[in-house]
C-alpha cells in the first residue's frame, strides 16, 4: 500500500507554539496572533496548538521582502 498518497500526514512534523516561537526568534504571542489572524495554518489539539514545520517554513519563505 503506498503511504505518499496526496493528504498524507504520516510524514508531516507537528511543532507546539514554543517550539514555532523559538524557531522564528519571537514570543509566543506572536505565533498565537499569527494562527488566530489566519496566517500561520494550524491545527487544535485539546486546548493547544500544532504547527506543520512545513507551514513554518512556507510562511517564512513568503514574509520576506526587500527594504530600500
């Protein structure tokens, strides 16, 4: 059975709030503000929040702009 498959999580790295934080060097708040503005997909579980490290990625890929 091919595990590939479009849709498949199996492979996918889930990192908490802290993690998210530490990895983009900002608080905690600004990931929740990030996830509750829609910017920064995630996904609830219980009362916390999981981010895909590929969604972390993407969204830092696509912050960047030039300055001057």
């Amino acid at each position: 059975m091919p595990t590939n498959l479009p849709g498949d999580i199996s492979e996918v790295k889930f990192l908490t709030v802290a993690e998210v934080a530490a990895m983009m060097r900002v608080s905690k708040m600004t990931v929740y503000r990030l996830v509750h503005n829609g910017e920064l997909a995630a996904v609830r579980v219980g009362r916390s929040f999981r981010v895909s490290e590929d969604d972390v990625h993407e969204y830092l890929r696509t912050s960047f702009f030039n300055a001057g």
